[in-house]
C-alpha cells in the first residue's frame, strides 16, 4: 500500500464515528470507555473482541451474523482496519467498532468482565524463542484476557502456523486451562463450528490457495 493511499485512509479514519484512536497515555491513564462500552453501543449487548483484526473481515462478518452483540476490532494499524470500518459505516452497522491501540494495553481498554468473547484471528507466530513474550496466547497476554472476560466466556484462536498452534495447545494443557475444540485442518473435520469455515479472511484465503492448513482451538481461561 502506498503512502499516499494509508494517509488518505488515516484521515478517513478520524471521521469514522466507529473508530477509536487514542494516544498511548489516554489508555494508560483513565480510559474513558474502560467499563463503558455499553454507553458507546447505547446497548447493554455482549461484547465481543477480535485482537489483531487487520482488515476486520471477522469482526464485521461475525457482526453482520449476530446483531444482538457489539463487535470491537483491535489492532494498531490502522490503515488495515479502514474497510472494516468503511464497511460497517456502508452497511449501517451500528454493533461494529474498531480501536487503533497495542493489544498489551486491552486490560486498560476494558474493565473486569465487560467482555464475552475473544477472537484471535490469525497473529504473528512470533517463533523465534526472544520473541515469546509477544506471542498474543503467552502465560502474560492469557492473564489480560481472563482479567476482562466474563466468568465462562470463551476465546477463540485461527491461524496458519502449526507452531502457533502447538504452542497454544501445550500452554493451555499445562497450564490446567479447559480446552473445548481443537482442530489441526477445520476444513477437513466435519465437527468444526460454522463461524470458523464461513468467514475466511484476505490472508486465510492466501494460505489456502498454497495448500496450508488452518488451525483452531476453542478454550477457557482457568486461573
């Protein structure tokens, strides 16, 4: 993408209504939606996270299937989630909302239990043994999530990287978590939930025109 196209998109993205930008000292000081996100829907409807949306298409095509529940897209660049939000905007989707933020602040984005559900849509693996503590299902990052779900509530990862995949799985069995499904190709098991086959993202699409499988685990937070 060039540059002129992201500042084109940047500056769209300040008239959105459905996007949120604040600095990084709004966020970690008193944000201003932590525990209100019901106000900003003006609905007391589940919430509902995708943490790394890039161009959000399962934050909306979630969103276009369940109207009772708010949809916030996470991610920092913004510039990728613009058609999420253009496209909620076009459809007149008034449960969708995207946040440009670090995922590490999402504990200072929302309150203790105010969100339902969790989707991690297809992160960087983050291999490389330094790079651990950015792996976004890391003992840290886990710890953030269960601080604001509710008791119960699910999260959901899909990704491309069997190391990903792995290392979720280890971590969570280890750790005494409660795993719900787990899938090393969700479209060759029959038992895989629609939500994850129907949807496939711009990137899923890329991985499977080159043969990769997809992966999935479904899983409570147990701390």
């Amino acid at each position: 993408m060039g540059s002129k196209n992201k500042l084109k998109r940047f500056k769209e993205n300040e008239t959105f209504a459905n996007v949120i930008q604040p600095t990084r000292e709004e966020v970690t000081g008193d944000f201003h939606l932590k525990g209100k996100w019901n106000s900003f829907f003006k609905n007391d409807n589940p919430i509902v996270l995708e943490l790394g949306c890039g161009k959000g298409e399962y934050t909306i095509a979630l969103a276009k299937k369940n109207p009772n529940k708010n949809f916030v897209g996470v991610d920092i660049k913004g510039a990728r989630f613009w058609r999420g939000a253009k496209t909620a905007i076009e459809d007149e989707m008034n449960n969708v909302a995207f946040i440009r933020t670090q995922i590490e602040l999402v504990d200072m984005i929302f309150a203790e239990n105010e969100v339902d559900e969790i989707w991690i849509t297809f992160p960087d693996p983050q291999i490389k043994y330094k790079r651990t503590k950015h792996r976004l299902t890391n003992t840290d990052f886990l710890k953030r999530y269960h601080h604001i779900l509710k008791p119960d509530a699910f999260v959901n990862l899909k990704t491309d990287s069997e190391f990903m995949h792995g290392y979720t799985l280890g971590l969570l069995h280890g750790e005494g978590h409660e795993v719900l499904h787990a899938s090393h190709d969700v479209y060759r098991l029959k038992s895989s939930p629609e939500e994850v086959t129907e949807t496939q993202t711009f990137y899923e699409q890329q991985y499977l025109e080159k043969g990769k499988p997809i992966t999935y685990i479904k899983f409570r937070l147990n701390y």
